[in-house]
C-alpha cells in the first residue's frame, strides 16, 4: 500500500477515534442506561366521530384494585412499569446523589427545628402549634388565657404520625364548652379522612368516629353535635352533610343534607359570630348557601338565595343581617347585606359597592370594623373602614411585589386586625395592626437560618410582557444582588393559571438555594388566574384556556429579550393545572426551554373530562368544558398535552406523581412519559418521580417534602452542570 495512503489511514484513525472519544465524554449518564419502555395495547376512544388512539390505557387502575391485597395481572404491570420509572430515574440521578443530599441538608438547614407558631385567642384559650427539635410533625397546644397558666398538649403529632408513611392531620375544632376536640386524619394521602373526638380534661379517646369524611367537624352550641361533609367513595366528591351526636354510631347519622347535582360540592361552617352553622353548595359558576341556629341544631334548614346560573356568592353573619360576597351584577364582586328575614337577592343592599378596576376578594368583620382584601393592581391589598365609613384605609406596603392577607381573627370584638406579609425578597411576618392608629406590632417573621441571609442581599422587580393580542401580563421576578442581565443567567419560571387561583409572590428559604447559584427567579401573573381582576380568570378558561398557554410562552419569551437569560438557560415548573401547562408549552414551544418540570400534572385532559367517575370531573366542567359537548371536545382535544404528543424533539423533563393521588390520577404523568419517551426524537433526559406512598401534596412531614425540592434543584443545577 502506498505510504502516504497509509499515513492518510492513519491520521484518519487517530482523528476518528478522537471524535469518539469527545463524543463519548460528552454523553450524559442517562444515555449510557436503558430506559424502560411501556407495553401498547391499543385502546380505542370515540366521540363525535372521532377515534384517539390511546396505547397506554391499561395503566388506569380503580381504587378496589390498588387496595387489594394481592395484586391482580394488571396492577402487577402497573406496578412494575411504576417501579422501573423510579429505578430509571434514581440511575440516571445517581451522580447527583450528594448534590441532592447537599441541597437537602442545605434546605432543611435554614428552617428552625423547634419552631412555634404565633398564638390566637379563643373562648379563653391561647391556641398554637410548636415543633420539638428534629421532628417532622406539630405538637398542638393550648394554654388558658391566666397567669402561669400550663400548657396542654392536645394532639401530640410525632407520636400519632409514628410508623406510619404517610400521616395527615387535618382540620381540629373545640367544643364551645371547650372539654372536646375534634379533629381528622388520613393515612393514605388520599383525602378522605376519620373524625376522631378527644375529652380535653381526661385526656381519654371517645367512641365516636366519623369515617370518609373531608376532614372537618362543625359543633353546634349543645356541645355534643357536631356536622360534617361526607364523600362519594368513587369520585370523592363531597356530596352529604350529616348530623352526628356524641354517644351514637355513625351509622345512625341523619342526613341533613344531599348534593344531587354532580357539578357541586357541598361543604359545611360556622359563622364567625358562632351564631348559625351554614351548608355551602359550590360549583365554579353557582353557589346556594342554607343555614341553621347554631343553638337549635335541629331546627329546619332556609335557604338564602336560591341556585342560579352565573350567581356566586359566600355568606357570614354579623348583628341583623347576614353580609355577603356576590358577583350578581358584579363581575368583579361586591358586598351587600340582607336583614336575616328576608334574605333574597331583592333584598340585598350595597355595603361596598362593585368596582371595575377592584376585585373585591373576600372580608372580615369585627364589631367596629369592617376589613376587606382587595386585589388592585394584580397585587392583594388590605382595606380597613369603620361601619359609618370613617378612617377608610388602605395598609401601606413598600414592596413592588407581594402577599398580604388577614389570617387568624376569631376575636369580633377587638380593634386589632392579625395579617401576614411576605414578598419575594421578604420572610413571611404576622402582624398585629390597631385599625384605628395605624400602629403596627410584627409579632413574628420566619428565621432563616443561614448567618448570610439578609433580604437586603436580594432584588426584587414587577415587569410586564406585552402577549400576542397585546395585553400586559404581569412577572415578578427575584434575583441575587450582583446578577445582571446575561443569556447565560439561569432563570426559572413559574406559573399555575387556573381556577382563578393567582400566582402569589411570596418568599421561600428553598428558593435561595437557588437565588444564592445565580438562579433569577420569575413568576408569570398569566390569564386563568385572577391577578388582574375576574375577567383575567375568564379570559383564560374554556375555550379561552390557550391564553394561559400562549400567555406563559409569551413571558419567556420576553424574558430572553430582556436579556435575563436564553433557551438554553431557561426552566419551566409548574404542577397539578400548573403541570397541564407544563405539558402544553413543552408541545406547543419545546425549543424554548433547557428543562421542565412538570409536578402532579393534569396532562390527559380529554379522557379525564370525558369520565364521570374520575375524582373532581363533573365539578369542573364549567372550568375545562363538557368534552360530551362536541365544540368542547375538539378544543380539548387541540391542546391536551398527552394528546398532543408527536415525534419532535423536547427539552429535558422530570415529572413527578403520587400513586395514591385524589386530584390528578398517577395514571395522566404514568401515560404521558411513555408516550413522550416512545415518541421523542430527542436524547434529553426524561425522569419520573413516582412516590409510590403519598398523593396529590407528597411527603406529610414538614421535612420530608424537601427531598423532592432537593430533585427538582439537581435536575436543573446539573443541567447548568453546576455541581455545587
């Protein structure tokens, strides 16, 4: 052979294998490991006319299914495609192990291990709930309101919660007479919860146990009857009130009430003057409130204000009149009153009268005082007036971003109003403020325990995106001191956009964990909440709902034209309804992000909607649409993540799911990764997290949570291949 031909074929040699060896030290660790692949098994689904082909189907399983105790073939297959996930997922993070545990022990860190919330007052009691070092779950307490007065630990959380996975305490409610406790548990994370009742003063457990329930327990006056929701076993939804009396059986419970319209829920309070107990039906057009004495419990139920379509209101008492919250010729909302003899809406008079550029968003009252938290400007604000008017205010707040809202006010006959403050750059602080001087009184702001915080380290900016039908959509944004403007900034952005639900810009210790990496933090105050007013809520449901879609891309979109950062920089999160826009942006503009992620999403929309059975279906027609209804069905159909899945290539993604979630069925991310990993032409990474012991809120421990921060913080910080 010729020799230069050889040291041609040499050079190439040395070449090629030099490119083969760069290619192979670029290759990232889940491309070396092979990912699990779903079986198909075709399943056909009709309506008006149309047949969707869906292969993953067989990986729904009912709750008799998952609750057996030895697994039939199917839920066997479920099981260990579940399984294979968390395995695929776990070796392609393994590199990240000690980054994971370092931005857990990093997150943990700053939260105050024997922490304790601030006290309120009640019927003689100062009530709160404290942490003891190290614990994962609340002691909660009361003292009398005396001098050296002992503290009683009514619910001793560590204890109760010991041995369980999942351990959920929900709602609590003392006796008037204050000798009872009532309070719920879920041991599933499923949320249907036991009532249980506690004697305060012995100590002892009584007999009574509510099952399937929601949770709370409203005591009449005679302090031994309490009411409470139940739930349908299949859909969970709310559907009865019962009547309970201490000493009986469940069984022997009267039903007070039925919600046989299967678009409603119905739920059950007291007034804040404890004077009536009320029935609240609620769909997310209509509401219809009945009550009853609290001290004649088994007196007839009225109604208020009948049903009507397009007629919300809420109800709470004070003096003659019950005071109410309604859109009836207000889209925005507004206040009237209604003597309690004549309670229909012919009757009912303008206290706080509607507002086109205010969003009345719900009230307070006190004997002297009347507050009301009004969102102007896309920001909640806190308005204090006296009944005659006089000294009609608005509390001051600095921040361009924020979250202010009253908490805790069980005293009616007091001048102080308790509310919470926090921003982006500030720990969330409650405050006690007099409504007649003005006078302010922070009674505690959350510790961050890391001796280089200071808020001052951080900026925090309100900017507006101009979307593509040209309306301004709001971003509050946080970053570090000392981050400027630069396409390889890693930026984050957040969003929701449904339910009328806003995006709040509130402040979290996780997020410096980011914040302190260079991370710019953003959230987009997109249509399908209600930031802006009702008609951003409007402006983003039904057949509207891509306006939150295209809202979001929009936002970054600006972003990168700010120059805070680039597509290959930028991250997406979002869950539930947050996650179904997840799953549109990633269809709709997959090149604009570097990673997603995508928490207990809501991405198979068609099917959910099209099945009664499935939990919390029939209730939101009136947010998603009827699919039964053909012009619903198709635009479904146009924007549904799972259905919309095609052969293109996606940026990296990690989604997450808890098998024995109530709100989006594990099944909708399950199916939606295998089709997205049948289907991609990409080599990014595709992870899900499948928790296999928790629902919809994952982990129940105040720390525990934090691991799967700790997954979403690596996933995007190796991408940056940020190792620290």
């Amino acid at each position: 052979m010729n020799t230069k031909i050889i040291n041609l074929l040499l050079v190439f040699t040395v070449l090629f294998g030099a490119c083969k060896t760069e290619k192979k030290s670029e290759m990232k660790p889940h491309q070396s490991i092979e990912a699990p692949v779903a079986k198909k098994v075709a399943e056909e689904l009709k309506a008006h006319g149309d047949t969707r082909i869906d292969n993953y189907f067989w990986m729904r399983l009912s709750d008799k299914q998952k609750n057996a105790e030895t697994p039939d073939p199917q839920t066997q297959d479920v099981l260990d495609y579940l399984n294979a996930e968390n395995d695929y997922k776990n070796a392609a993070m393994k590199h990240t192990e000690e980054l994971q545990t370092k931005l857990y022990d990093e997150i943990v860190g700053r939260i105050k291990k024997d922490d304790s919330s601030v006290p309120y007052n009640d019927n003689g009691y100062s009530y709160y709930t404290r942490y003891e070092e190290g614990m994962d779950y609340a002691l909660y307490c009361r003292k009398k309101l005396a001098d050296n007065a002992k503290e009683e630990i009514m619910l001793n959380g560590p204890e109760m919660a010991d041995g369980y996975s999942y351990y959920g305490i929900g709602s609590r409610s003392v006796s008037p007479d204050n000798k009872l406790l009532a309070y719920s548990i879920d041991t599933v994370s499923r949320r249907r919860y036991t009532v249980y009742f506690k004697n305060l003063e012995t100590g002892e457990m009584l007999s009574d146990k509510l099952e399937n329930t929601s949770g709370g327990a409203v005591w009449a006056n005679d302090n031994k009857t309490v009411f409470y929701a139940s739930k349908d076993p299949i859909t969970l939804r709310q559907d009865k009130i019962y009547k309970h009396v201490l000493g009986t059986d469940q069984s022997q419970d009267e039903l007070v009430f039925e919600e046989k319209d299967e678009t409603f829920l119905c739920f059950v309070y007291k007034s804040r003057s404890d004077k009536y107990i009320m029935i609240g039906s609620d769909q997310t057009l209509s509401s219809e409130y009945r009550y009853v004495d609290a001290n004649t419990p088994n007196d007839e139920w009225k109604i208020i204000q009948p049903r009507e379509r397009d007629l919300e209101y809420s109800v709470d008492h004070y003096d003659d009149h019950f005071y109410i919250r309604t859109n009836l010729d207000a889209k925005n909302f507004r206040l009237v009153k209604t003597p309690i003899a004549t309670t229909t809406k012919e009757n009912w008079v303008d206290v706080i009268p509607h507002r086109k550029d205010i969003l009345l968003q719900s009230f307070v009252v006190f004997k002297e005082h009347l507050v009301l938290q009004e969102r102007v400007n896309g920001l909640r604000t806190i308005r204090v007036m006296k009944w005659n008017g006089d000294n009609d205010h608005y509390i001051e707040f600095n921040d361009p971003a924020y979250l202010s809202y009253p908490t805790t006010n069980l005293d009616f006959n007091t001048n102080i109003l308790r509310y919470n403050y926090t921003s982006l750059t500030t720990p969330n602080s409650t405050i006690d403020y007099d409504m007649d001087t003005k006078k302010k009184v922070v009674l505690k702001e959350q510790e961050v325990l890391d001796p280089n915080f200071s808020k001052e380290n951080y900026v925090s900016e309100r900017m507006y995106a101009t979307a593509r039908d040209g309306v301004k959509v709001p971003i509050s944004i946080v970053y570090k001191k000392g981050v400027e403007k630069n396409p390889n900034n890693p930026l984050l952005l957040y969003s929701y956009g449904s339910y009328g639900s806003s995006s709040e810009p509130s402040f979290r210790s996780d997020r410096l964990s980011l914040l302190d990496r260079g991370f710019v933090f953003a959230m987009a105050h997109i249509r399908g909440g209600q930031e802006m007013g009702r008609h951003w809520y409007e402006d983003g449901k039904l057949l509207k709902k891509k306006n939150t879609f295209t809202d979001f891309i929009d936002c970054g979109d600006f972003l990168v034209n700010e120059g805070f950062t680039s597509p290959k920089h930028m991250y997406a999160m979002g869950g539930s309804a947050g996650g179904l826009l997840m799953g549109a942006i990633m269809n709709m503009k997959p090149e604009l992000w570097n990673g997603v992620v995508a928490a207990v999403p809501f991405v198979d929309v068609v099917s959910t909607m099209m099945d009664e059975t499935i939990p919390l279906t029939t209730f939101e027609f009136d947010e998603w649409g009827n699919p039964k209804n053909k012009e619903y069905y198709e635009y479904m159909k146009s924007y549904s993540p799972y259905d919309n899945v095609e052969a293109k290539a996606y940026p990296n993604t990690l989604i997450t799911t808890g098998y024995w979630d109530s709100q989006v069925q594990y099944w909708e991310p399950a199916k939606w990764i295998a089709k997205l990993r049948e289907l991609k032409t990409d080599d990014n990474l595709l992870i899900m997290d499948c928790d296999m012991e928790t629902g919809h809120g994952g982990a129940s421990g105040r720390f525990a949570r934090y691991k799967r921060t700790a997954l979403y913080y690596a996933f995007m910080l190796d991408l940056e291949e940020m190792k620290e």
